[in-house]
C-alpha cells in the first residue's frame, strides 16, 4: 500500500460518526498498519504534505496563527506554507547543512516554528526544540553533547545563543534569527529563496527529532525519533483526538516540548485539516479563549492547568459553538473540571496519555464519548501493544492490580515509538528488558478494561505541564556553598499537581533561616528554568537513604502526601517561595 493511501484512510476513518462501527475501523486500520513493512524510502513532507495535501486542497488554510495579547492574525494556505518551508531549507542548504545535521530552534509559537521545522523534516535534517525557558549553563550542556549545526532563534535569545557558543566552542554553519543581530542571518531574507526544493531521500529510521528530557538520574536523556516514528506514529494522536479534514485545531503548547509536535504540526497536518497557533506570553484565560472562539476552534487540547483556569472564566461570554471535541494531557482531571466544562459547551474533556518517547499511547478516543469513567484515561491505542508488569517482569492479569505500563515488542514493534536515547546505551538496556519497553509510569485496569493512572515509577516530578528531573535541582542547590545534601521531590498541589520542593542538609557552619532559604532561592533562579526552581525548601539534618546510600525519594514523596491528606500546615524551617516578595520582580508564578 502506497503511503498517501494510510493517511486518506484516516481521513476517512475520522469522517466517521462515533459509533462501534468506527472503533471497529480504527481497531482493523491499525492491525493492518501494525503488520506492514514500510517503504524503503519515505519523506512526509514531499509524499504526504505537497503530494497529497498541497496538491488536491493547496488553496486550505494550513495554518492560522494569532497573538492573543495584539490579536493580530495571518493565515497561510497548505501552498504557501509548503513555499515558505522550501524556502527556509534551501538557504540551510546553500550554508552547507546537508541530510543529517541539526538544526536547534529557540522560538516562540509564531509561524516561522512551523516553516523550519517543515523545511528539517523534507531536508532529512534533525530538529532539535529548544525551550524559550533555556539558561546558559542548559545550553551549554545541550551543545556539548550534540553540538549545532544549524540555529533558529527570535532576537530575544540570540544574546544566550552567543554565549552558549562562545563557551561551548561549538561552530554552527548558519545562525537564522528572527528579526535583525549582527551575525545573524534574519529570517526575511529567506523570502528571496525559492519556493520549491528537492525533498531529501529519507529513510524511515533515519533520526528525525532529538528532545532533550528530564529524568531522575543524570542529565536530560535525548529521545531521537526518525522520519517514520513522529510522521506515521502521529497518525495513532490524529485518531485519538478524531481530527477531521474540515477542522480547525488548538493545542496550547510550546515549540520546545514534544507535545507541539504531536499536537500542534502532525495530528492535524497529517490529515489536512488547519492547525492554529496562539502567540502568548504569560498565559490570559480570557484572550485564550476569545482567540478560540475568533478562531472558529472545532478540537481543542490543553493542559490540565489549563483547564481548570478556563473553567473559573466566565465562559458563556464566548462563542464556543464550533467546538467539537476536547481533549486533555498530563495528569488525571477532576471531575468537576469536565462537568462544568460540559456544562458550558457540550463537550466532554478526554483525557489521554503518552510520552516524549511515544505517540498518543492510552486514551479516551472519540467513540468513548458518554462512556468514559471518571479519572481514568482510558485504554490503549490499537497502534500499541501495550500491557502491565509487575515488579518480576511478568504481565499483570488481575483486575485492579498496579503494575508498570510497558509496550509489548515481540508481535510487532509500535510505528510510534522512540528509536533510541541518543548516545546511552546504558539507558537503553535499562528501558529495553525481556521484549518490553518499560515507560516508567504505573497504572491498573479495571475488569471493564478501563485504565487508572498510579503514578510515575521514577521521580521525576510533573508541575503543571511540565517535567522536572530531581536530579538537575539537587546538582543546582548543592553548588551553593552552604548546601551539603539536596533531595528533591514532587509535593501535592491541587492547581500544579506538584510542587517542586527541597529537603536541604546544610554543610557544617550554617543555620536554617529566612535569609538564607532567600539566597538559595535566587541561587536556583540563576541556573535553573523558572518551572524547575523549587517551590519548598526545607532544612533537614538527614534524609531517607537506602544501604547503598542512594536517596529514597519515594519515602519523601509519600510523607508530602501523608502530610497533605492529614491537612498538616507547615514544618519546622519549611520556607515557601510565595512568602518572599523580594522574590516577585524574578517569578511571576
């Protein structure tokens, strides 16, 4: 089967009501998927974008994108934002990238995200997303262990950029900056490129994305995904959020994360619908939601921080009536959130699961509409082989019995799984056991086989919308002078999920006290993004620690709990960052 053909049958799988008949078409589409070899070569761009999309609907919109702060607005047709990709690739390649560099992109959700990172997929480059939340010594860790070939960047980082270079000694062959610098190349000259290119002969394991992630140990791990994995594996999020040809779709997300990439370019690219993108600084309920409504928005995900901001608006002052769907990612939503959010426009908030490492892997897909229970997230794509382990490794058949969420790999490997942790062979065999792959989160399933998130397997500690790996807080606190020890944990919060908190054991000479929780503080916010400083520092004289000597943060995290279902206030030299207003000119969250 030619490719072009997959992705017409999800368009039309998708066209379909939300009945059993389209479960049944969705369960027969992936078996099929699932058991067929790929091509030798493919390229999405050229095959599935220009071929299929540019050539049988160019004049559609591809993408609408606005600033909810300006309200200024463009749009641009499946044609031009072919044009404007080709002509983004063809200045990389006149500076010398060739298929297999990489090109860093430190951007804000403006349209240029979506051309350059066309122009990297039909070039056969490596797209490296750049959070805009990225300190120098991030940076610098990012460029020495895969150094830049090619950059991307709005004005406003091209200073860190520089230094991040400078100290590195990396040698990028083109810097691209949106606006104007000196050494930059700005990205208006792109526009005297042509508008066509030859598209690069990709295979479909050669590497595609490199996402820096946190974990619990170490440094961020790079998640490489190849020319098949995020194009075809997306089409598993394309049927789980039921994206139509005819819709417009929102996902509030960064360029930086993966989850733009799944939800904000190949979920509604792959099927040709109009992907939209809302430029924002600091997040405004209200400007969000009346650029949804502006928008005409008919599928709409966000995070559950967001959610629970929308659903305190007074939505019925926006024309929500074009929406259609609504889906949900991160933590499990109250169900107070999806009543009142049902209540306003007639849609149910489902909830569904994945990774960096994956494509939309458990979910509530559109036919569970009326159907779904409370808290859980649903059951597994049919593009996933996916089943619970318990901790000898053996697959979990009792109802109800926690166990960890691994994909299956003997009866065929998922099209949307990572290809490898860059350079970590290590970490591979640690994730890679037995023909599984272990996600690292746990979770049961019912006799009614609906699935309940436990919690992750490892620390690492989700705020908000974001992922944050104990290990780079403690590696930050403990270049303070005074800090001896650092444990870092998640703490219950009912608006973040979690906060990022820090148990501290200070070196001999040093008290606990306001002043120097402050400094530590200020310390962290000079390393650290702003999403990973903690939120609680506690000075402690010891911590949980196995024989080996290794942290139990688990045990910390479980006290964090005990202590927030008891309703116990603060402890003994606990500091919160919100009793600091010399902090406030710093964090503005």
């Amino acid at each position: 089967m030619s490719m072009d053909k997959l992705y017409k049958e999800v368009m039309a799988l998708n066209m379909m009501a939300d009945t059993p008949e389209k479960e049944a078409a969705a369960k027969a589409f992936f078996k099929k998927l699932n058991a067929m070899p790929l091509p030798e070569h493919f390229n999405w761009a050229d095959e599935i974008f220009e071929s299929l999309h540019v050539k049988e609907h160019g004049e559609k919109a591809a993408l609408i994108w606005t600033d909810i702060a300006t309200e200024e607005k463009k749009s641009f047709s499946y044609r031009e934002f072919a044009d404007r990709g080709n002509q983004c690739l063809n200045r990389l390649r006149n500076a010398g990238i060739q298929k297999g560099d990489n090109m860093y992109m430190m951007v804000p959700i403006v349209p240029e995200t979506w051309f350059s990172s066309y122009a990297c997929i039909k070039g056969g480059l490596v797209i490296v997303p750049t959070a805009t939340t990225m300190t120098m010594r991030e940076l610098q860790y990012r460029f020495e262990s895969f150094p830049p070939d090619a950059i991307v960047s709005d004005t406003a980082y091209t200073d860190l950029m520089d230094e991040a270079i400078k100290v590195t000694g990396v040698k990028p062959k083109i810097k691209i900056v949106l606006g104007k610098k000196d050494g930059w190349v700005s990205y208006s000259e792109l526009d005297k490129e042509p508008a066509q290119a030859q598209a690069a002969r990709t295979r479909p394991n050669d590497l595609l994305f490199c996402f820096f992630t946190s974990g619990t140990t170490g440094l961020p791990k790079k998640v490489g995904h190849t020319a098949a994995s995020y194009p075809v594996g997306h089409l598993s999020t394309a049927v789980m959020i039921g994206i139509r040809p005819d819709d417009v779709h929102h996902n509030l997300s960064a360029p930086g994360w993966a989850k733009w990439a799944w939800s904000s370019f190949f979920a509604p690219l792959n099927v040709g619908a109009t992907a939209t993108g809302f430029n924002f600084s600091v997040l405004n309920g209200n400007q969000y939601l009346k650029a949804v409504a502006s928008c005409k928005v008919s599928t709409f995900c966000a995070p559950p921080t967001a959610w629970r901001m929308f659903i305190n608006l007074d939505i019925k002052k926006f024309d929500l009536s074009a929406l259609r769907q609504s889906i949900s990612a991160g933590e499990p939503l109250n169900p107070e959130v999806i009543t009142q959010w049902k209540r306003h426009t007639g849609t149910e908030i489902r909830d569904f699961y994945g990774q960096t490492e994956s494509t939309a892997m458990i979910g509530n897909p559109p036919w569970m509409a009326g159907k779904m229970r409370s808290g859980s997230f649903g059951y597994p794509s049919y593009m996933y082989d996916v089943v619970l382990l318990d901790d000898a490794g053996k697959e979990v058949t009792a109802s109800d019995e926690p166990g960890h969420i691994a994909v299956r790999l003997d009866r065929w490997r998922a099209m949307g799984l990572f290809t490898e942790y860059i350079g970590s062979p290590e970490k591979m065999k640690s994730v890679f056991v037995d023909n599984y792959y272990y996600t690292g989160d746990r979770a049961s399933c019912d006799a009614d086989g609906y699935w309940w998130f436990v919690g992750r397997a490892d620390d690492v500690i989700k705020s908000s919308d974001y992922r944050v790996g104990p290990f780079e807080v403690e590696s930050a606190l403990v270049e303070h002078p005074a800090v001896a020890e650092a444990a870092v944990v998640g703490a219950p919060d009912p608006k973040r999920h979690q906060l990022v908190k820090a148990y501290v054991i200070l070196n001999a000479g040093h008290e606990p006290s306001r002043e120097l929780a402050l400094e530590l503080f200020k310390h962290t916010m000079d390393i650290l993004a702003k999403f990973k400083i903690p939120r609680i520092i506690q000075f402690v004289t010891e911590v949980p620690k196995t024989i080996s000597g290794k942290i139990r943060r688990i045990e910390l995290r479980e006290n964090e709990i005990s202590r927030k279902e008891k309703g116990h206030g603060p402890q003994t030299n606990e500091f919160f960052y919100w009793d600091f207003p010399e902090l406030s000119s710093k964090l503005k969250n």
